[in-house]
C-alpha cells in the first residue's frame, strides 16, 4: 500500500530496523565479522534478494547501479535471495554469500588508496606528497568501516576518483599527444566513470558537474589558442561532447535497461507504479488484465483507479451507506449514497460505462466505443445508482462539491448524473477511450465540476476510506483528478452471459508490449525522484554541520554478547587536520591572489598554476560533495559527507607540499617541518589504532575502554547496563 | 470594459511619432550622448545626424506620463477587496490600530501601507475579512493610489536603467513601452500588495547601482556619494519588504566585489585609495543598510504596542510586553522553586501549554490512562505543581524552607487540578507512532517511578537556577531516556482536538521538545515585575527573524494541491485569478501581457546566443569594428549585469520547498524587459550595419522598432480587459470578447 520507507524493509516490524536491538542470537564462526548484517545492509539486502527473484521494487534513494553491482556480488556467490532483511543483528542463515556479497564494495575501497596516489602524481605532485596521500587514506577509519559492508559509499567514492583520474590523465596527455589511443581511452574513461558514479548515487552528479565545469573551463582556454584551427578546435569540442555528455546519458539509459530487463517479475512496490506500468510486469496486474477487450464502449463494466496513486493507490467505489445528515461541524449533506475512493479491490469498484440516451446497459454488437469528448453516465455495478455531483459542499473539503450516487429523495434536487469524458493524454481530438492507456477527466457536464481525490479519509462514517469530490476550480493539470480504466469487461446481461463467452471475442491486444522502454525509464525515473519519505527522524541523523567536526557517529553493530560493536566513527586527526587544510589552502589562496593582483609574485608561475588546479579539484570536489546537503531537506546521516571527505584528504598532502617548498626558506626550518610532520603522521596512526576495534568490531573491548574512547560527548558509544 | 480601451488608445495613439522614432528623416533619436566621437567612424551603422537636445526628458516625461496613466485608470475598480488585499490591507489597519499581529515578511511593506491609509484618511476600521467583501464608505483609494504610484514608478526607473547602461534612447524606450503596456504589471500595481512596493525599492537599487557605476570615474564626488547611499537606502527598503529582496542585495553585493577587484587591479591607485574605496563601500552598502533595517523593526515595535493575533507566535517574555496581553506588567517570583505551581508553554511556533483533564485516552490507544495534551488557551487545566521525587516531604507547609530547582534536578510534575503525575512509558504516542506515550498516573500524587523527569535548561551548567519565562528548559524521562515534547499534531475527537504530546527518544534539540515556565505561583517567593525579564531589542530582533523564517518554511503545499511551478512563469502559463470568479462578476484577472512575455522568453534565448558567439569571436581574436566593439561591449557587460539579476532573481526558486505563486516572478520580469530592450537594440544595430547606404539602414533599424512598439501597443489593446476588468460570459464561452484570445488553455478568464 505505502511507498517503500527506507530502513523498513520487512514491513510488518514496527521498529526501524536500523537502530541496533537487543540482539538475541550468538556469533557464529568461520564466516566473516560480523556474521549478522549491521545497519543499512538490510535495507540494500532486500534489494539483492529481489534481484535474485527477478521481482520489480522501487527504492527512491537513487538510481539502480549500484544496486545491481552488489546483486552481482550475490549472483557470483550463489544467493538463491532467501533471506529476510528485516532486523539489524539477526544472524545471516548459511545461504548468504557474505563474503561475496561484501566483497565488490571492499575492493572499491581497497582500490581508492592508488588511486589517490595516481591521482596528486597526476596533479604533479612529489611521489612522496602522494605516498601521503594514500597513507592518510588508508588510515582512515571511517572509509575502511564503510568499505567493509554491503554498502554503496565505497563504490561511489571509487567511481569519483577513478573519474578525477582519468580526467587528470586526460589533460596531461591533451598537451603533446591529442587524439592518440591513449588520450580517447581516458576521455571515455572519464565519462564512462562519471555515469558509473551517478548510477550508484545521485550524488555521483556532483563531481560530474563538477568536471564537466573544469573541462569547459580548459576547453575555453583553448579556444584562445590562435595557433589551432576552427576546425581542429571543433574536433576537440565533438570528442569532448561525446564522451562526458553522450556516454554517460545512454550508459545511464543502459543501466536502467538492464535493471528494467532483469526484474520482470510483479512485487511488493508494484502500486506505486501507474497500471500501464504494471501490467507489463509478470505475475500482477498482468495476470488479470490479459485478453480483456482494449477499448471503452457503451455498457463496458470498468474499475477507475485515480492515476495519483498519494496517498495510496485507489479504485473509484461506491457503497449503500449514505452521507450523514448532519456532519460533526454542523453542515448538511444531501444524505445520498457515499462515493469513496477504495485501496483494495473490491466488487463495489465496479462501475458501467452507460448512453444517456439509450436504457441498456449492456455492449451492443459491434461495440460503440467511447471517444474523447462523448457525455456518458458511470453506473454503479451493484448498486446501479448513477455517479452525480451537486452544488452540496463536500464532507471534508467544504470548498469543492460533494459527489454521490443519486438518490431520488422527491426533493427538488434533480439527478445531474452526466459526465464528458476527457482523454489527456490523446493524440487526436476522436481518440478512443482505452483500457489502462488512456487517462482521462470526468468533467460534470452540469457544473463543470471535474471528479477529483481529494487526499482526504473520511471519518468512521465513510470507513476511513478516501474523499471524492467535484473540483469546481480546476486550475489546470493535476494527476488527482485523471483516471485510467485499470480492469474491464464487456457487460452482457445475465442469462445470456455463458453463451456470449464463446460467441463474442474481443480485440485483444497485449498491453505490455505496447509500453516503450523509454515510457517505462520516465515513469519509474519520476517516481524515483518523486518519491517522499516521511520518516525524518531517526537516532543516528545528523545535520551537516556536524560533519566537519564530527560531533556525531553511527553505531553499525553490536555483538549478541560482548562488548564487541562497529562504528562509523573517522580519524579524529585526519579530519581535523583536514579541516586546517582547507582553511589554510583558502586564506593562503585569497593572499596570492590579491598580491598578484597588485602585481606581486610570491611563487613562480608554475607553481601558482599547480596550486590553482590541486585546489581547483580537491576543495572543489569538497565544496560540490558537501555544501549542497544545507540544501537537502531529506534525512542526513554521516557517512553522506564521506566522499566530500575523501577529497578533503587529498589537500592534505597538498597543502604540506606546498607549504614545505615555498614557505621553510632556511635548512632549519624545513627540517623542523619534516620532523612535525613525521610527528603528525605517528599520531594519525595511533589514533587508527585506537579506535581500530570500533572499526573493525574486534576485539571486544571492556567498558572502560569504551568508555576511554568517547573523546566527545556527542558520540553514542553503545554500553550495556548490567 | 468598453470604456477601457479609448483610455488605451488616447495613452498610445498620439504620442506614436514621438515615441516611436517614426520620423524617417530624424531617425532614432537615441544617440548616446557621451559616444559622439566614437559613433563618426563607420557610415554603416545607422546614427542620427543631431539629436534634439530635448528629446531625452521629452521621453523621460512621456513614459512616466503613460506609466501614471495606466496605473491610475480605474484604480477603485472594482470596490471590493481583491486577492491578498485581505492579508495587506489588514495588517496596514493593524498599524493604525496599533495592534500587533505576526506576518512572515519583515514589517516595512505594510508599514508604509498602513501610514498611507493613515495619512489618506482611512480610520483602519474595515476588517477585511475575506476577498469580495465591499468597501463601503471606508477610504481604501489611498492605500491603493500610493501601491499605484510606486507601480508607476518602476517605469521611468527601467528607463533610466536602461539609458544608462546601453547610452542608447530607443533600447530604453523599447523597455519602457514594455512594462507600462504589460497587463501583468499593471494589475499587480493597482492593489494593497508588497509586490509594488518591493519592486520600486529593488528598481530603484539597480538605478542607483548602474548611476553609481557611471560615475566611477569621479569617485568621491556628491553625485558618486549620493547613488551610492542610496544604493544602499534602496537595500534596507528592499529587504524591508520581503526576504525576496536578498536577491538584490546579492546582485549588488557581486557588482560591488567586480568594482573592487577592479579597482584593486588598477596599479596606479595606492592602497589607502583603495582602503577608502572599501570603506566607502562598506559605509554605504553594509552599514547604513543594516542600520535602517533595525530601525524599521524599531519602528515596528514601538508602534504596535497593542497585544494583537500575532502574539502566540512570540515567546512569553516578548508578549509581556504588549499591552492587553494577560503577561502585561504581572509580576511572578523569579527563579523557580520546589512546591510552585506552574504553566509550561512549548517553544514551538503557536505551541500550547501543557494541559491535562479527566478524560483518558480511550481503548485501544495506548495505555487507558489521562490524556496528557498541548492546549493553546489559557485554563486552570494548565497548573502543575513541582514537587520533589520523595513523597515524604510537605511543601505546603509555609513554615519550611524555600528550595529552588537546579539544572539537573529529578523532579516529578503533578497535575493540580486531578492530582496525577506528569508520566511515560513505552507505549506508543496516540499519533507519533514512534514516540512514547505520555499520561497522567496516580492518586493523589503517589505514582511510581516513570513520573520522575530530569529538568535541563539549555546551554547551563548543573546547579544553575532556572528563570522563569526566560530558561528553555527540557525535560528528560528518567526511566527511558526521550524527551517530552509537543509533536504539533491534533488530536481527534477523543483528544478535544487539542494538540498531542508525546515523549521522543529522538534527542534532537528542536523547538517541538523545550519548554518555558509562564505563570508561576509561589507564596512563599518574593515577586519581581517582568520588565527585568524584558528582552532587549537584539533579542527580539532575532526572534523575531527566527519566527519569521520558521513561518515562511512553515508554509508548504499540500499533497494533492495543484501548485504554481517556477517553470510556468516565464512562458505564461497560468495566471492568479484577483477578483472575480462567475459571469456576473467584474472580473481581474492577473497575466502578462502575452506578447511581451513570449517576446521576453525568445530575448533570453537569443541573448544567451548572441553572447556566446560575441564571447567566442573575442576569444578567437576576431577583429571587430570600434562600432561592432561597443555594441559588444554593451551586451556583454550592461547586459551581463541585467541577465544575472534575472538569474538571481529567478533560479532560487526551483530550489524553495515552500508554497510558491505566479507573481514571484514580476521581479525577474523587470530584469527579462531590460534585457529585450538592450538586445533588441543592439540586434537592430547589428543588422542595419551591414545595409550599406546608411539612409537605408536608418529606415531598417527605424522600422524594425516601429514594429516592435506597434506590436507590444496592438497586444495591450487586446489584452487590457485582463487589467482593467471583464464582466459578461467566460472567455472559454464562444460569446464573450475575450474568446479569441484565451490562446492557452490553462488560462482562465
């Protein structure tokens, strides 16, 4: 019924599953630490589970890469996707290739440290600025905590700089050997690594915008190179335009083709998709919706689903209650039969499609099929009222009109049942009305009131199903108010009703093949994007100004028994550190800037250059991965701030390099600088080694020694009482 | 309706040759006056060979003649009260009434609005209630005229701006004849609405910016010091009016650090020289700003004096200071002790005092004990008494010592009127369903051990007393750790629709989970007057800031509401229906002129393009003509300026979570107008240098604006009823006037 929560994946559970319970089980042994999943693995675990059954889901946290790239973790392990993602704790049974299925995102995070080491030996920095690099990636505990879980950050992180990497060689390799074999394989590595980061997250799109800035910027700098012609400069635009815009978009496409071909199968997300959408997917809708007839006619018997589907997916119905006289407020009704909205199928969603100027409400043969345009009347299956609205106020929504099948009370209030049939999505003005398909208004002829859900659950007088109303000011476009024929017969009257089954055979069409994949990729796309969750709290949510001090910490897991427990908790020193970093790289950047302004060089040309552009994609990378979440109103957890991080470290080494070359003139001063930093670098790594027992959940630690580590208030080191 | 279009007609017909330039032999008249020198070279281009020296404030006064005009033609039409009116119009009668009342814009807007209705007469007795009501006897004309009048203003504004930037007379006018003949601006300049005054202050920003500019190379000078404080007037007044005027103050802030930068390039110009540049700068555009800003929220408070419908947004110690407010001049013991009985009022917006009653929750919800409830209105249910967890000790007894709560402390908190204890459990919140529930428990005050909470006051040390009205204080469930907090929701039916309560195990610090001491009873205290409470102005400035932008993010659309989306604007495509809705109403319907909009979506398009390419031939080092070079000159730094004030004034937009409408966009649409006068100018130009006999490329550039105004002029006549009012049949019904023109669908006149 309700879209998808992110982190209640079992559905019945009513606690979220992320928040570490009680455990009751014990570790096991042999299999890797910890043998239960932690966290958020079983929120994507359920996702590996439905692609091992081919069945289709939705999950509106982003595109479906990386989801697919763990999947291939399990495929290669055997996972048969028999397991239930429901508790964070509960011990995987032996089915569960855990290693395998973990172990595509520990080798992304593995790979990360040469590539930052490629990445500032691109940058043209020393080997040993690079050495430091990877050091401080190494070392730091919050990425390896990351890296080692059926988690997507890793992968990310590993596409992101692979892209940086590629870009920088790319340049590098732009100023002697153009369109050479190395230099087309990189620009395609760039573009291809970019569409691989927003595949696994959208946060991928950061960096990409990121270096596509970058390269229009050295792209423009080209363009005032005199000694390249027009034409060679429009090769170097074509090949750029090729491989960061048109790779990237249809490896995009690609990757939603696969996941669209893989998962054929109906599941548990399938309500939130329209019926169109459903009823090409194996085993739902499709089951039911095979063979009947395609289009609309005169005595047709149909269920109307509100294509809406917010707050839950529903069907057009009516019931023999009747409004109350007198509401709780003190207004009237019309005391007429109740018209709801219905989130279960159910025979009173049975509607027939009548002639107003002919009495049977049967298919004549041929059949007379409904156009874009005709007035018709809806009639309800098992009541046989007519739908009808009326200058009333509705029950909840006084400024729209109640709608309700007729009752004829022998009060001067006439029946005013007529209805035009409006297809929104048709292609001519004489379309026919078609089953599924088509999507269409009922505008009321009388008041041109246009039949509407209105969000809204009536009280226990309507069984708490939803309000429909007459929506008298239609402003303009709003999927509430169109409808599509979800299941549909041709109506014969009763006693003939055996015989026609043979005699009549309908135009039979197969729905699922009419649907483009480019159809089906906009519409599940718009749901991703759409999609709202409206869980905000949670205990481990943080804002983003926690982040750069690390005020806050994630608790992964907690052994059954000891005192065993993971956390994403960083390096203290790196990140600090890499704070001062950034501050010291900004203020030193604003310094040479406005002395160069005056006319001042402090460092050589070349040097200033290096310094642009190791800013330019470390602080930048910072900024783009960073600054946007003040914007996001969705719920923030910390490792969010991870890849921005990652680019953050990168400026480390950097920054030292820079200030050990230009600013420690004397002999003196630049030994004492290698002293502190050798000195700076044995505390980052005894902080890796102080909390290495968080980050790798052994060994158990004591409470005292728990207690030791909680260096900040802040931090939710779990303890147990007893 | 009739009677509207001969109004139009005399506005336009007459002036035509004038305006127009349409005197073959005279040309353009718009021969920028500083360029004289550089404009001899080629012949191509088409110059006039002495333009009359009158022609300036001729046009100047001509547009600000048509822009009055056509604001102030049948501006008390219709005598009713129309679309936000409700809102504005009653907040300017809360300033004659001297009430006080909460709105999520800062206060100038509606200041000056209630001191024009004051200054014209109108007593502030009307109550606008809702649009459609009629005025009556009561004098709305004035608060209307003055809106007009600053509506009308905006005209010779853009020209101006326009004059100043491309030196070039026919561009001005073009954007001139633009806004006075778009329906859209008009109508939004006839009614009681921040719009008009916000964008006479953020027009008059830009002018002042753009003259200032003009004058930089006579830095220091009285016309360079005027435009430059008024720059910075124009901000205060601006952002004054609405938090839309951040945009501005952005665009200048970017034109300033441009200006700097430069200055600091220019090598010949010594630091201290620089020094004062900055200082200058800062003086008048931080500075003087901010100052006037705080003034006029001086200005707001000392005015409303009066407690009003706004003051359950504000804080208890705030509303102590309005008179009729029940905290008015009450004076209460200071510091809160054990055996007090209290009211606690939560921290967030129009939050409730904690409120409890006979009734229990009923079956099935939760544990069947006494609802415990947030209540927004002051009753004898709200008391509760502090008492010490050990049962054993009397407070009551007057002869024992007066003990005051500390941060820190565990207390227990008992409802006065029923005796039961303030407590949770780990049952679910009625509502909140990962919340705990809250109850009242016991008899008599003897419950057990989860009515024990923890009192913290925020941002305190242990040990520290707590203040009454001033503390926010939390209070922290001692058996289970979650903080009692409001969740905002109502309750239904069994809940009196008051608001739920519940107990979080969320430990964010938000608004919803704090709490303050209002009424508080204690004999054996001495009592103190609130004044010493009263929060200084900087206090209330920001809390008063804080309210507004909790407000302005508070409003946010429904789910299955149809909202207007940023991406309709620029192409027009629905309006805002200001009055009117049946047949027989007199109908104003607020939509740009349809011609001037799509004439302004395809400038933009082509703007960008031409600039692209002009940037491009620059880059490659094409050699232009000094004629070629200052056209491009202008499009891309005169123009730049104009094109990121329509970007800044436009994009935020798509990123803002709350309720958004149509006309948020009439700012960026002064920004688009100047924009099409500048490039169609300047594409005119460019197209007419190359017809060779000069005389020719006279009569192209001549005819090719004739055009334009023509056409802008024709649509005006079409469209004006849209302003001016339609009464008779909906345009959707082939009868009406209007049929023809309803080219969308999704408008609705």
């Amino acid at each position: 019924m309700v879209p998808p929560t992110r982190g209640e994946p079992g559905g019945p559970s009513p606690q979220s599953p992320r928040i570490p319970r009680p455990p009751t089980g014990h570790g096991g042994a042999g299999g890797p630490a910890p043998p239960s999943p932690p966290f958020d693995e079983v929120y994507y675990g359920q996702f590996v589970s439905l692609y091992m059954k081919r069945i289709f889901f939705v999950d509106d946290s982003g595109p479906p890469f990386g989801h697919m790239l763990l999947a291939l973790g399990g495929y290669l392990g055997g996972f048969d996707g028999n397991f239930l993602w429901n508790r964070i704790g509960a011990e995987y049974s032996m089915n569960v290739p855990v290693w395998s299925l973990r172990l595509l995102p520990a080798l992304a995070g593995a790979l990360c440290v040469p590539l930052a080491y490629q990445i500032l030996v691109e940058l043209q920095f020393s080997h040993c600025a690079a050495l430091g690099a990877a050091l401080l990636i190494l070392l730091e505990n919050s990425l390896i905590t990351q890296s080692r879980f059926m988690l997507l950050e890793s992968i990310l992180i590993f596409f992101i700089l692979l892209a940086v990497l590629s870009y920088l060689k790319f340049y590098n390799l732009q100023r002697h050997s153009f369109f050479s074999g190395s230099w087309w394989f990189w620009l395609l590595l760039t573009g291809v690594a970019c569409s691989c980061a927003v595949g696994v997250k959208y946060m991928g799109l950061f960096t990409y915008i990121l270096l596509l800035a970058i390269a229009g910027l050295h792209f423009w700098h080209m363009i005032g190179d005199q000694n390249l012609s027009n034409v060679s400069l429009m090769w170097h635009f074509l090949a750029r335009g090729l491989a960061l815009i048109v790779i990237p978009v249809s490896m995009y496409l690609s990757f939603f083709y696969v996941h669209l071909t893989l998962l054929y199968r109906s599941g548990p997300h399938d309500q939130i998709m329209t019926s169109a959408f459903q009823a090409s997917l194996e085993g739902g809708l499709a089951r039911i919706t095979q063979g009947q007839p395609l289009e609309v006619a005169y005595g047709s018997q149909i269920t109307l689903r509100n294509v809406l589907g917010k707050p839950m997916q529903c069907w057009l119905h009516s019931h023999t209650n009747t409004y109350p006289i007198r509401y709780e407020n003190g207004r009237g009704s019309s005391h007429q039969q109740q018209v709801t909205c219905y989130p279960f199928k159910d025979v009173n969603n049975w509607w027939i499609v009548k002639d107003p100027g002919m009495q049977q409400l049967v298919v004549s043969n041929p059949p007379r099929p409904v156009r874009h345009g005709d007035i018709v009347q809806l009639v309800h299956g098992i009541t046989t009222r007519y739908l009808n609205t009326h200058d009333v106020a509705a029950p909840l929504s006084p400024h729209s009109q109640e709608v309700s099948c007729y009752i004829d009370y022998n009060i001067s209030m006439p029946a005013q049942n007529l209805w035009r049939v409006e297809i929104v999505n048709r292609e001519s003005d004489t379309d026919v009305w078609k089953t599924i398909l088509s999507e269409v208004r009922f505008v009321h002829v009388n008041t041109s009131a246009v039949l509407k859900l209105s969000g809204a659950s009536l009280p226990e007088w309507g069984y708490r199903q939803l309000e429909v109303v007459g929506e008298k000011l239609s402003k303009g476009y709003h999927q509430s108010m169109v409808w599509n024929v979800e299941e549909h017969r041709y109506g014969k009257s009763q006693e003939q009703k055996e015989r026609e089954v043979e005699l009549h055979s309908p135009t039979q069409m197969d729905i699922s093949k009419n649907l483009s994949f480019m159809a089906k990729f906009t519409e599940l796309q718009w749901k991703i994007l759409t999609l709202k969750n409206e869980d905000t709290e949670h205990k481990y949510s943080s804002s983003a100004l926690d982040w750069i001090t690390m005020d806050t910490n994630i608790a992964y897991w907690l052994h059954p028994t000891s005192g065993a427990q993971i956390h994403l908790l960083g390096n203290v020193v790196t990140w600090a550190s890499a704070n001062i970093a950034a501050v010291v790289y900004m203020c030193l950047s604003l310094w040479y800037l406005i002395r160069r302004r005056r006319k001042v060089y402090d460092i050589p040309e070349g040097a200033w250059q290096l310094w642009v552009s190791a800013g330019g994609i470390c602080v930048g990378g910072w900024a783009v991965n960073y600054l946007p979440f003040f914007l996001m109103e969705k719920t923030l957890f910390l490792y969010h701030y991870l890849p921005a991080l990652t680019f953050q470290i990168l400026l480390i080494p950097i920054v030292l390099q820079h200030l050990g070359d230009h600013l420690c003139r004397s002999l003196l001063l630049k030994s004492m600088f290698s002293a502190s930093i050798v000195a700076w670098f044995s505390s980052v790594y005894f902080v890796y080694c102080t909390f290495s027992p968080v980050t790798y959940g052994e060994p158990s630690l004591s409470v005292t020694e728990l207690k030791d580590l909680r260096w900040k208030d802040s931090w939710n080191i779990l303890i147990r009482k007893h | 309706m009739r009677r509207a279009r001969p109004g139009a007609a005399r506005g336009g017909a007459p002036r035509m040759p004038a305006a127009g330039g349409g005197q073959a032999g005279a040309g353009p008249h718009g021969g920028p006056l500083r360029h004289r020198e550089s404009r001899r070279l080629p012949a191509a281009a088409p110059r006039p060979a002495t333009p009359p020296a009158a022609a300036r404030p001729a046009a100047l006064a001509l547009v600000t003649l048509l822009s009055f005009a056509s604001r102030f033609y049948r501006l008390p039409e219709p005598p009713h009260v129309c679309w936000d009116e409700t809102h504005f119009g009653k907040m300017g009668s809360y300033y004659i009434n001297r009430t006080f009342f909460f709105d999520v814009h800062p206060p100038l807007g509606k200041m000056l609005i209630g001191l024009a209705g004051y200054l014209s007469g109108y007593d502030g007795t009307f109550p606008f209630q809702k649009p459609g009501d009629r005025y009556e006897q009561h004098n709305y004309v004035g608060m209307r005229g003055f809106c007009a009048f600053l509506g009308s203003c905006l005209v010779p504004f853009a020209y101006l701006t326009v004059l100043e930037l491309s030196k070039s007379l026919p561009a001005a006018l073009l954007t001139a004849f633009i806004l006075i003949f778009d329906t859209g601006c008009i109508t939004l300049s006839q009614y009681i609405l921040l719009d008009p005054i916000l964008m006479f202050f953020l027009m008059g920003a830009v002018l002042s910016m753009v003259k200032c500019n003009g004058c930089a190379n006579r830095p220091f000078s009285a016309s360079w010091w005027f435009w430059l404080s008024l720059t910075g007037v124009n901000l205060a007044g601006a952002m004054g009016v609405k938090f839309v005027g951040l945009f501005v103050v952005l665009l200048v802030g970017l034109n300033t650090i441009y200006d700097l930068w430069d200055l600091l390039g220019n090598l010949s110009l010594s630091l201290v020289m620089f020094g004062k540049h900055l200082l200058a700068r800062v003086l008048c555009l931080i500075l003087l700003p901010l100052a006037l800003y705080t003034a006029m929220f001086a200005v707001h408070f000392t005015v409303l004096n009066k407690s009003g419908p706004g003051d359950g947004f504000f804080s208890s110690a705030f509303q102590s200071q309005l008179i009729g407010n029940n905290l008015h001049n009450v004076s209460v013991p200071e510091h809160l002790a054990y055996g007090s009985v209290v009211t606690m009022k939560n921290l967030r917006m129009a939050g409730g005092y904690l409120h409890s009653h006979w009734h229990l929750y009923p079956e099935g919800i939760g544990a069947r004990q006494q609802q415990v409830t947030a209540y927004l209105h002051k009753d004898l249910n709200n008391l509760w008494i502090i008492k010490k967890p050990d049962l054993d000790t009397d407070l009551s007894d007057p002869s024992s010592p007066v003990e005051f709560v500390r941060h820190g402390d565990i207390i227990r908190l008992e409802h006065k009127e029923t005796s039961r204890n303030l407590h949770s459990h780990q049952h679910e919140a009625p509502l909140t369903r990962k919340h705990f529930q809250v109850t009242g428990y016991g008899i008599n005050g003897t419950g057990d051990s989860n009515d024990f909470w923890r009192i913290e006051v925020v941002g305190r040390k242990a040990g520290k007393l707590i203040k009454v009205l001033r503390s926010q204080v939390r209070l922290i469930h001692v058996a289970t750790g979650c903080i009692l907090g409001s969740s905002g929701k109502t309750l239904p039916k069994w809940g009196w629709e008051q608001v739920e309560v519940t107990c979080t195990p969320y430990l964010k610090e938000t608004p919803n989970s704090l709490w303050n001491f209002e009424d508080h009873i204690n004999p054996k205290l001495p009592n103190i007057s609130l004044d010493v409470l009263k929060p200084s102005f900087a206090e209330i400035l920001l809390e008063s800031h804080m309210v507004m932008i909790r407000g302005n993010s508070g409003l946010k659309p429904k789910d299955n509401e149809v909202t207007s989306k940023p991406w309709h604007w620029p192409i027009n495509y629905q309006g805002l229906r200001f009055s009117g809705v049946n047949e027989t109403d007199y109908r104003v319907y607020l939509l740009g002129n349809p011609v001037i909009w799509w004439l302004n979506l395809v400038t933009i398009g082509l703007y960008l393009l031409i600039t692209v390419s002009t940037a491009v031939a620059l880059k490659r080092g094409v050699q232009l003509t000094s004629e070629l070079k200052e056209l491009s000159r202008i499009m891309l730094h005169g123009g730049g300026q104009i094109a990121l004030g329509w970007l800044l004034h436009y994009l935020p937009f798509f990123m803002m979570g709350r309720v958004l409408y149509f006309h948020h966009y009439f700012p960026a649409m002064l920004f688009s107008s100047m924009l099409t006068g500048i490039t169609w100018d300047a594409l005119l130009k460019f197209c007419a240098g190359f017809l060779l006999p000069s005389t020719t490329a006279r009569k192209v550039y001549g005819g090719g604006f004739l055009a334009l105004v023509l056409l802008i002029m024709y649509s005006f006549y079409l469209f004006h009823p849209l302003s001016y009012g339609m009464i008779g049949p909906m345009a959707s019904d082939p009868s009406s006037p209007m049929a023809g023109l309803r080219w969308m669908d999704s408008w609705e006149f």
